[in-house]
C-alpha cells in the first residue's frame, strides 16, 4: 500500500519566519495532493489542492509544490504567525476514491 | 451550527460490546467517509460511500461495518469492539460537483476507548 511520510518532530520557528514541512510518498504518484490543517480536539480542514501536472500552487501566505520525480511536496506558509499552529497533513488521491493521508507534522511558531 | 456532526463525542465501552457511531451533514454533499485517526499513523480510510446505493471498503474495513441511511447520515458500527479499535474517528463529506478538487469535510470526531 502507499506509504506517505512526514516528519513526525514538531518544528518550531519564529513569527514572521517561512515554515516550509515535507511530504514524500512512495509507488505511484496521485492525481491529487492535498494539504489539511488540524487543530487539537478538531477534524482537518482542507487548504489546498494540487495536480500531478502542477509545480506550485498559491494562496494567500501559503504555496505547495509537488515534485512526482522526486516523489515530494513542500508546504510553504511565509510570514508565520503563531495562529498558524497546528498540525499539517498531506493527503494522496488516486481515481477520486481512495484516500491516503499522512500522520501529519505539528508546526509551532513563536512570537 | 455545524455542517458535519458526529454523535457521541466521546465514548467508552468494554471489549465484545456493539457500538454505533453516527455522522450527519447538512452540506447536501452525497460522499461521505469514515476515518480512525492513531498517534503515528495519520488518518486511515474505513468505508466511504459516493451515495445511499454506494458503499465500498477502504483501506482498514475489518470489524467495520457502515450503513448509509440518507444521504445526510452515515453511521459506522463496531458489532464487537476490541481494545484495538480505540482510536479518534472521523467522518467527512465530499461534493462530486466539486470532485476535480474534492476537498473533504471533516466532523469533530468521535473519540472511542474500548477497555
């Protein structure tokens, strides 16, 4: 089965710092990549999507890239804020109906 | 109010004991999923239904069953619990109308202790 690892140490930068975290899966490339953010006691909540035939995707202070020769996406979140702790999960699509997710890395940002 | 509410919240039953999970939206959304959620290991697929006709496993069905009652509603039952399936569960929904982006919904979770 798909395998999607994301670094399972927290990271810790300061405000007003670029928080960049790590996806990288193994076999088959997904049509889809998405990235989600959950907040302790609280279902994720979707941020973004990427296509497979897609480099970079923005909005706002937030851009994903998706490398499937590398197998990797970064999540970038520029100009950090300490309301943008949480915890971030990639998600892996493939034909619209299956779903992997990754357990996800835990961002702390620092006033 | 919410969109995606899940019922109980928080439950504790004992080993061998049948439980009902129940999930809810008012999204008008005809996909819907269910998840468990371990420490280390991420969001795991259990069952997901594209509408009340349509119900597939995924990735971790045993000791599972769904039931698709309205397009609104999607419990999930453990007919007999085991200390193993003590985990945080979640159910979503999706839009096939929104299918190219597919962003899914997720309710607050139900967290399940079996003892």
């Amino acid at each position: 089965s798909q395998k999607i690892e994301q670094n399972s140490e927290a990271l810790n930068i300061q405000e007003g710092k670029t928080a960049t975290l790590t996806c990288n899966y193994t076999n088959y490339s997904p049509a889809y990549l998405q990235w989600y953010r959950q907040d302790p006691g609280r279902g994720p909540v979707f941020l973004l999507l990427i296509r497979e035939n897609e480099k970079e995707k923005r909005k706002e202070r937030l851009k994903v890239t998706f490398d499937t020769t590398l197998k990797q996406s970064l999540f970038h979140i520029t100009a950090s804020q300490p309301a943008d702790s949480a915890t971030y999960l990639c998600a892996l699509l493939y034909n619209f109906n299956k779903f992997y997710f990754g357990s996800g890395t835990k961002l702390n940002v620092k006033p | 109010d919410a969109d995606v509410t899940q019922t109980p919240r928080n439950r504790i039953t004992k080993t061998g004991k049948r439980i009902m999970l129940e999930c809810s939206q008012t999204k008008g959304h005809d996909r819907m999923y269910w998840y468990r959620q371990d420490p280390g290991l991420g969001l795991r697929l259990i069952y997901y239904s594209f509408d009340v006709k349509d119900i597939n496993k995924g990735e971790i069905s045993d000791g599972y069953s769904v039931s698709r009652q309205a397009q609104a509603k999607f419990s999930l039952s453990l007919e007999s619990a085991i200390p193993n399936q003590t985990a945080l569960y979640f159910c979503a929904t999706s839009d096939t109308e929104r299918v190219a982006y597919n962003e899914q919904f997720f309710g607050p979770g139900t967290r399940l202790t079996v003892l």
